[in-house]
C-alpha cells in the first residue's frame, strides 16, 4: 500500500490507493471474521472464538500490514 501511494503522481491517485486499502481492510473484516470463527477455531482447539467486529479489525489490519511488508 505504502508504495502504491509514494508511486501516486497526484493527489488524486493518493486518495484512490487510500481508499482502496480502506475498503481492502473492511472487507477482509467480514471475510477474516467469518473464516476464522467457522473455519479456523472448530479445528485449532487453541483458537477462541473472534467476539467483536474490532478484534476481527485489528487481525485484518495485521494482516495487511504484514502482507504489504
């Protein structure tokens, strides 16, 4: 994402890769959610159960932090 954005010429392709790694995180929320609720925990006995939308934003966000690393 970082380098999308320093590759921007102007400001609006700046918004656009913005925006884009925004909608990127809110949607990987509901899809990390969801997969690892019904997926992940009922066959890793040392996973709990995500409770909340923000624990569920916060992985996704990790996630695509590290993944942009």
């Amino acid at each position: 994402m970082i380098k999308e954005v320093a590759k921007s010429q102007t400001k609006s392709d700046m918004l656009t890769e913005f925006l884009i790694f925004i909608l990127n995180i809110l949607i990987a929320t509901f899809v990390v959610r969801f997969a690892w609720n019904k997926s992940l925990v009922p066959h890793v006995t040392i996973l709990k159960p995500l409770e909340t939308m923000l624990d569920a934003f916060i992985l996704a966000l990790s996630l695509n932090v590290v993944r942009g690393l």
